[in-house]
C-alpha cells in the first residue's frame, strides 16, 4: 500500500519538523502550542504546532494513522476536501484546547493528533460500515463503537489529566473533522 502524495507530503514534513524539533529545543519551543504565547498573539503557534511531536514513538502512531486514513479520506472528499478537513481538524484541536486551557498560560502541547483524529472521525463517517482493530485489541469492530470509545476514553481523559496526552486537541480534532465532513457532504 503506497499512499497518495498528498499523504506522503503531510508526513513528510510531520517528520522532517519532529527530527529538527527533537535536536534543537529553541525551536521545538519557538513552534509548540502554548497558551500564554497564544494568547499574546503568536497564532501560527495553532499550526506550527502541529508538525512537532515530544519523540518518535508520538510521531510514529500520528504518521500511521495519517497513512491508513489519509487516503481514504481523500478518496471520499478529493484534495480540496481532504486539505480543508485536515488543517481545519488542526486548528479545530488547536482552539478547543486554548479555550479549555485559558487559565493555564503554562499549558504547553505539540503533535498532528487534532489533523490526524479528524481525518479518522471523518473516515469512520464517510464510511460507517468500516470496521476497526487495533495493535493491543486486534478484534475489528464497527467504527462508530471505536468512536464512542475513543470519545469515553478522551473525556475521561480530560477530566483525570494524569498522563501527557493532548486529550482536548483529540477532541476537538475530532469534532471538527465530524463537523467539516458532514457539511462537506450536504453541499
């Protein structure tokens, strides 16, 4: 399975940016995601973000899921739809997270996930009859289960905030990308 360019180029530069940012931690935190910069006017933070991640296992997983649903994506909305879909989950995770983190000026978070969890909610509705499976539980299920599970998982997620994962640009990543695909398909 080969991807389409569009794809390819999406990880390529996912990659090409995470490698700079795990040597050079001056930019790695002139790019990353962080309230208070935000909010002080630094919004290409919201994407710049966005092509960082903490270390490679992160990378890996957003660059595989991008690569196994990028292309089904595209197949069902074209470039114009998928590019959309994909920057618009990005800074979709991007605003929810500043507008849930407001009060934490320190709160600092970088990674494809908000691009990447639209463009998989997206598939799963374009697709309803997609079944998935995955490496710790490989016994498919019907999409929508996935993405009620995955939403369970986010909530609580963001309600415990005991663990390193940008559980609120999931979500809204994913709500975004729900969002854009079904006003996508009534136009």
């Amino acid at each position: 399975m080969i991807a389409s360019p569009i794809v390819l180029a999406l990880i390529t530069v996912n990659v090409i940016f995470s490698l700079r940012g795990f040597r050079d931690p001056y930019f790695f935190n002139r790019l990353k995601f962080n309230v208070a910069q935000i909010t002080a006017g630094q919004w290409q933070r919201l994407l710049t973000s966005s092509v960082l991640h903490v270390d490679m296992r992160h990378l890996l997983f957003n660059m595989f899921t991008l690569f196994f649903f990028g292309d089904v994506v595209l197949g069902g909305l074209g470039v114009v739809g998928f590019l959309t879909l994909y920057i618009g989950s990005v800074l979709g995770g991007g605003l929810f997270a500043l507008r849930y983190h407001r009060n934490t000026p320190h709160y600092s978070a970088v990674g494809a996930s908000g691009g990447v969890v639209g463009v998989l909610f997206a598939a799963i509705v374009l697709f309803p009859q997609m079944r998935l499976a995955l490496l710790f539980f490989p016994v498919p299920i019907p999409g929508y289960i996935f993405a009620l599970v995955y939403l369970g998982y986010t909530l609580y997620g963001m309600r415990k905030q005991n663990d390193q994962i940008g559980h609120t640009a999931h979500l809204g990543g994913a709500l975004t990308g729900v969002t854009l695909v079904l006003l996508w398909q009534l136009l």
